[in-house]
C-alpha cells in the first residue's frame, strides 16, 4: 500500500507541475491534474488536501534540490571545482525538474506570494552563503576581483534557461527534446566561460 501510495502520489505532483508551468495557479483545475496523472479527482485531495496545498509541494520538491546544489560552496573549496559541480547541479535540475522550475520561475517573478517566510529565507541564506564564499575567493586573489552577486545571476540565468526556455531551446536547435549529449555540452560550456572569465587578471 505505501508503494502505492507513493507512486500515486508522484503521479499527481508531476502532472500538477506539467499543469502549474503551463496555465499558472489561477488557471490550473484540480480535474485536469488528476486527469493528466490518470488518477480519479479525489485522490488528489486525498493525498493533497487541496491546490494550495499541492501547490506548495510542486515549489518543495525544487527548492530541496536548488538548497542541495549549494552544497559545495566553501571558501577552502577550490574555485574551479565549487563552481563546477554548482553549475552541474544546476543543469541536473533544470534536465529533471523542468516543470517544477518553471513554477518556481513564475512563483519568483511574482513575488513569491506562496513561499513560507522560512523557505525565502532559506533562500537568501544560500545565496548570502554563496555570494561570502566567492567574494572570499576574490580578496585572497584566487579568482578576478569580479561582483560576486552578478556572478551568481549569470549562473543562474545561464542555467535554469535549459528548463525555464525549453520551447525557445527547442525551436533554435530544432530539437523537441535535448538529450544527455545536450545537457552536458551545456554544462561544459557554462563551465568554461566562468570559470574563464573567473581567471585572475
């Protein structure tokens, strides 16, 4: 039964993710999340209780990840390798988490009305804790004396693009879905061109 349960409940979150990036909270049916998770409508508030509530969830399950992704950061950590295996998790997200980082693109855009005081602070404790570690960095002279905060922006911008501008990335490469060869060569490339321009002068 608890399988059950699980496989269940995962069923609803993806579908609810698919439905959340494409119509937006508003918008978004509770009938049409089941009926893309194949699920009769009242599993949904079974498991869920209700839209806000699943809502939440879909934001949850990316901000775990976007929180984990940090892990490397440490000012003893070596530049090049922190900030590679940063830019790698990233890309991991945005390759399996598609759907949930549109939502969460749209949730900041908006001004996060539906994140808990917690998670926004968890939030920009992680990016505090990243921008200190690369502004150390830049005081010992391991990396260019560059704006760490900036740094961090193109990071993300340069990232959360393969999931939150999938339809444009599809449309240029004329490819309806990347495949592994993809999200590493963007990894790579990403990779290369900070840690480049991260070179001390």
């Amino acid at each position: 039964m608890s399988s059950i349960r699980e496989r269940n409940k995962e069923k609803i979150l993806r579908a609810a993710s698919e439905e959340f990036a494409d119509k937006g909270f508003a918008a978004t049916k509770t009938s049409d999340i089941a009926a893309k998770a194949g699920l009769p409508k009242p599993n949904v508030y079974y498991y869920f209780k209700s839209k806000d509530n699943l809502y939440r969830e879909v934001l949850e399950s990316i901000i775990e990840p976007i929180l984990a992704a940090s892990t490397p950061f440490n000012p003893d950590g070596a530049p090049s390798v922190v900030l590679g295996n940063y830019i790698r998790s990233k890309i991991r997200i945005s390759r399996d988490l598609p759907f949930a980082s549109k939502v969460f693109a749209s949730e900041i855009m908006h001004g996060a009305p539906h994140l808990s005081a917690e998670q926004v602070e968890q939030l920009n404790a992680q990016a505090r804790h990243n921008i200190e570690c690369i502004q150390s960095w830049v005081d010992r002279g391991l990396i260019a004396a560059i704006d760490p905060h900036h740094l961090m922006f193109s990071i993300w911008a340069a990232t959360q693009t393969y999931a939150d501008f999938d339809w444009q990335i599809s449309a240029v490469t004329g490819k309806a879905k990347l495949d592994e060869a993809d999200y590493e060569a963007a990894a790579q490339t990403i990779i290369r061109l900070v840690l480049k321009g991260c070179e001390p002068d």
